[in-house]
C-alpha cells in the first residue's frame, strides 16, 4: 500500500505552481526579528514590506529558525492523516533548523524523515521536488534521501551580495569589513556548496562580479551536464533580466527558474541580492 506521506518545509524555500496545488505540503515559517519583536515569515510580515523598512526606515533586522515547539505542533497534527512526514530544510550549516526539526521529530509518534538539503531558497524547492519524484515512481524513502543527497552535493550557487550595509546592520559583517568594503567598492561573491558558506571573491565592480560569476556557469556547462538554472532575486523579478540574456546566449535550451531569495536571506544580503544556482547533474 502507498504510503501517505507530509510534505514539511521550512519557508526559506518557494512554493511554485505545482506544489501550491498540493494540499500534502505544509510550511513551517522562519523568524524574523525587528526592535525586539518576532514576525511570522510570510504570515505577520511578506517581503515587500520588510525590504521597505530596511531601505527607508533603516530598521535593523535579523531572523531566527522556528522553535521546536512549532514543529511538535504542526507534526502531532499530521500524525492521524499521513503515515509518516518528509520535512526538508536549509542548510544545517546556514541555520539552526534542520536541529529545531530532528529535536521535535524525537518527540512525536509519527515517523519524521528529516533531511538536510545543503542548500537555500528555490535550489531547496528543486531538491524537494526531486525527492518527491522518487517516492512517486515507488522508490523506499530512505533510498531515496540517499539518492537526493547526491542531487544536493551537486548543487553550485554563487551570491553577488546586494547590500554591505544591510550586511553589517544583521550582524554578519563587522565594521571594519563594512568600512573597508564601501571605501573600495568591494562586491563580495558569496558560495555555498556542499552546505559551506564562504566567500570566493571580493571583486571591484558589480561588472567584474557578475563576469567571474558567469565564468563559474559557463566552465561547469562545458564540463558537466546543467539542464537547468535558477536565478534568485531579491525585491525584484526585474533584477534577472539580464543575466537571463547572457544564461540563454550560452545555451538558449538551460530552463530558467527565477523565484525570490527569501525574507530570511534577504534580511542579510539586502534587497538588491542577486544569485545563480545549478545542479550538476550526472
């Protein structure tokens, strides 16, 4: 007998068409935290808004996982409908969720499947996707959380950071970084792989960012098979119109998915956030 199966996710991922129609998916919401006070990502605050107060009202903000309680909640309420429950996270190395989700899975009758997908935003929506597509053609779930593991080890994204200040007003910037980087007009390149975030350059013009950027793309185009890219944006779809011109004039069959970075990255990297992730698939 198929078994019925919670789809959980944290919402640092996006919800695209498909999965919006499907009533076994269930968000569990990041915190974001302004002058003391905690908001509901995507309930009490959406994007829109947040990137308002950081631009015009300089409120300074940072962002918290969901407590284990919130996931004790949501997954004792699934425990009557569903068999068992898939819940897929951020990057354990990015957040403290993946740990808030296990904690709270050893605390319900319902079996939890918690899964680590090493990655942000709709990369993590992608990996979900993919796990989801394996238990549907019958596959075991813990064969296929092995077989997704390869898909999020293959994953490649590289941030071109939006805002130093904003970086330096959410704590993940010192001052003397802040300081040093608005005087030179460092753009700093952000990488996450295999979970790792890290920063691969510190380049003099957003021109000579988005070239080294580019160059990463093309060099695992020609080496390795990507079918298919995603562009993150941060206040704006607008953002990505160029770099989807120059994604199409390599190969104008690559799919482009373009969704928003998120509130909780947003939060440190600033609105005007720019990213390009692609999975290398064999």
């Amino acid at each position: 007998m198929t078994k019925r199966i919670a789809w959980v996710m944290d919402s640092t991922g996006y919800l695209d068409d498909d999965l919006q129609k499907n009533d076994d998916i269930y968000i569990v919401p990041m915190v974001v935290i302004m002058e003391g006070k905690e908001y509901r990502d995507g309930i009490d605050i959406i994007p829109k808004e947040l990137y308002r107060l950081m631009e015009e009202e300089k409120v300074a903000v940072t962002t918290s996982q969901p407590s284990v309680g919130t996931f004790i909640e949501l997954y004792q309420s699934l425990e009557e409908r569903y068999d068992c429950i898939i819940s897929v996270h951020l990057s354990g190395s990015l957040s403290g969720t993946v740990d808030s989700s296990r904690q709270a899975a050893a605390m319900v009758s319902i079996p939890v499947y918690v899964y680590d997908t090493l990655v942000i935003s709709y990369p993590m929506t992608m990996v979900l996707k993919k796990i989801m597509s394996y238990t549907e053609r019958g596959m075991e779930i813990t064969d296929a959380l092995q077989e997704a593991e390869k898909y999020s080890k293959s994953n490649e994204t590289y941030v071109l950071i939006g805002s130093l200040e904003q970086l330096h007003r959410s704590g993940r910037l010192s001052g003397t970084q802040y300081l040093l980087g608005s005087m030179l007009n460092f753009k700093p390149i952000i990488s996450i792989e295999n979970g790792i975030l890290a920063t691969i350059a510190k380049v003099r013009s957003e021109k000579k960012a988005e070239e080294r950027i580019f160059d990463l793309f093309k060099k695992a185009y020609t080496s390795k098979e990507v079918k298919e890219c995603c562009l993150l944006f941060g206040a704006s779809l607008t953002q990505t119109d160029k770099w989807r011109k120059v994604i199409h004039e390599i190969d104008s069959s690559i799919i482009i998915h373009a969704y928003p970075i998120g509130s909780s990255v947003g939060v440190h990297a600033g609105p005007k956030t720019l990213g390009l992730s692609w999975f290398n698939e064999e």
